[in-house]
C-alpha cells in the first residue's frame, strides 16, 4: 500500500478537485501493473492498472482510495474491478462522498471478492486530506505561509528588498501553490505586490485559482493583472457589488470591523470545488484564520537575519496568537533547515 500511495502522488498537482489514488496489481507478491489518476476526466487509476497489466485473474488489487460505482464522465470502478476477475481488493481509505461511502466495497464483496479495508488508512487520508475535509465538512483543507526574520519581522519598510525567504524557501512554496486548488490574498498584499501567485515548478500542475479578498471592492476588475488567463475572484462586501451577476465576483457580508466571516469564504470556495487552499497574506489575516480555528496548517519560514532595527515591520501579534494557549494550533514537524539561512516551521491545528 506504501508503493501505491507514492503512485498516487503522480497526480499531486493534477487530480483537482479530484482525489489523488493509486492502484496497484500484484500477483506471487510481484508487482506486475500500476495505475494513477491524472486529472479529472481522465482514467481513473484502478482501470489504468488494468489496462496495463498483461493479466489480471487471481491478482490482488491494492487501492488507495474506494473504488467509484457510478457513472460520471467516466464509467464506474467497480464494473471494471468484477469483470477482471481479481481475487483479492484491498482498500486504504472509504471515499466519503455520499453516493459512494462503502457501496463499492459493498458491490465488490457481492461480486464475490474479498475485500480488505483500512491498510495504511492515515496516510492513504493525508494525501487527500482536502478532499476528505470538503467532502465531509464542507470545508477545504486550510494552509497559510508567512516568511519572518529572526526578530519577528515580515516585510521591509521600503522596497529596497523584497524577500526575507531564501530561495530554496520559495521554491517549497510554490510546491505548497502547485497542490492547491486556490491561493488566498488580501487587498492589501495585492496592491502592494502584485504577486503571481503561481506555481513554477518542473512538473505537471493545474495552476490555482486566485482569490483576493477585498471588503471595500478597491480593486477593479480591469486592472491589468487580470489581463491574463489566470482564473481569479475577488471577494467583496454585498453592499460594494453591483446588481449584474459576475463570474469572477463573490459578495459576502462584513461585519463592523470591515472582515469577512472567513468560514463563509472558505465555504464559497467548498462549493467551487477547492480541497486545499493556501492563504499567503499578511500575518493580521492568519492570526484571524486561527483565531476563528480554520486554519490546518501553518508554514513559517524563518530567516537568520535580523532586520527589525533597522527595515522591518514586525508582526507581534501573530506569534502572540501562535504562542496562545487558548487556540489549538500546535508545534507539529521538527524544524529543517532550508538551503543556508532559512529554517521552516511546520504548525498544525492538533485535531486535523
């Protein structure tokens, strides 16, 4: 099961929304085919393992994820699976998803294999860990980065410079973008930046959508940056959004403070299919994804430099948010050293 789980993070940046899934096919514990699924539309990854075997009949098959009994844009799993005659199925996680959730293995079994489920189950469910959590919650898997000096700063005063990270740093991060189904921006960081908040990285991807959040509606949707293909959609307060409807707008209420409710916005982006998305923002809207106990997951890149006293801006009131005993965000993953000067900070809420 450890092997199919690394086929299945072939499809890491490609299967969105889809979940990522292994399969493969072994018969006198020789592995004799394997299958992943790519992207959505194309094979799902049990009949790609098919497909490529030489023989199927007395196998067993190992399978992240439950095979699919339906139809959508492509043929159900479970057809597939019964008419190979297989003899053994064995199964690391249930797909939640109501029309499935342990009615393959149901059909499986009645079809007369033997099934076994549960092997490798938490890891099988770490590689899809946001689908898991859209479909069950209606949530995505929530990520946020910040990059930060080694006295607590994160951004220079002036533009002489524009990055604290080093630059294997930033290559990490752009792995982060290229699993993701959406990056998170404010209005602020947007003006400032102008970031692409794209994925460059030497492998497949599906570039995330971009979403800027924008209470007061300050960007127009003819600004240049939008001149390219990039899907985007900017968040807005309702009272700043005109009665035509628009692809790239979503108007939410804000409260007094001029914030979202940022469930709300996570769940605008369950609904456009989303698994994980990442928040790359200043550090007043990652203290409120944690205050409101919706962020997962936290990647701080720390420097060796210290630039406080003399360029920096410091972001107190984040690490005194991290520091609290009262939010459930916990020190998760030793810390690794990252090309020279950096080290990277993995935190996560101690109940995902």
């Amino acid at each position: 099961m450890q092997k199919a789980i690394s086929v299945a993070s072939r499809g890491m940046y490609t299967t969105k929304p889809n979940p990522r899934v292994g399969c493969l096919l072994v018969k006198n514990n020789v592995i004799i085919s394997y299958g992943f699924h790519e992207r959505k539309g194309h094979l799902h990854a049990e009949k790609m393992a098919l497909i490529n075997a030489s023989e199927t009949k007395d196998t067993t098959m190992y399978c992240t994820l439950e095979p699919c009994n339906h139809y959508g844009l492509t043929p159900p799993c479970t057809k597939e699976i019964l008419n190979s005659n297989i003899s053994r199925l064995v199964i690391g996680s249930i797909d939640p998803t109501s029309h499935i959730n342990g009615k393959g293995i149901r059909e499986i079994q009645q079809g007369g294999v033997e099934v076994l489920v549960g092997v490798e189950q938490e890891a099988c469910n770490e590689i899809n860990r946001g689908f898991i959590k859209r479909i069950s919650s209606n949530l995505p898997w929530v990520m946020a980065k910040i990059a930060i000096s080694q006295d607590n700063c994160y951004s220079f005063i002036n533009s002489s410079r524009k990055w604290i990270s080093s630059q294997p740093s930033r290559k990490h991060a752009h792995l982060l973008r290229a699993r993701s189904c959406a990056v998170v921006t404010g209005y602020k960081t947007f003006l400032g930046d102008l970031p692409k908040l794209n994925a460059r990285i030497n492998a497949p991807t599906i570039q995330p959508l971009i979403i800027i959040l924008d209470p007061k509606k300050i960007i127009s949707e003819s600004h240049n940056y939008f001149s390219t293909n990039r899907a985007y959609r900017i968040f807005c307060g309702s009272s700043q959004v005109s009665e035509r409807k628009s692809n790239t707008v979503t108007s939410l209420p804000i409260n007094a403070k001029g914030r979202f409710n940022l469930r709300e916005v996570l769940q605008e982006l369950a609904k456009l299919e989303c698994n994980e998305v990442l928040f790359e923002c200043g550090p007043s809207l990652i203290s409120q994804l944690i205050q409101e106990n919706l962020l997962d997951q936290l990647f701080v890149y720390r420097s060796n430099e210290s630039i406080c006293s003399y360029n920096g801006v410091r972001c107190d009131e984040l690490m005194q948010v991290m520091r609290s005993s009262q939010f459930k965000l916990k020190y998760y993953e030793t810390k690794n050293y990252i090309g020279p000067s950096d080290t990277l900070s993995v935190y996560r809420v101690n109940n995902t």
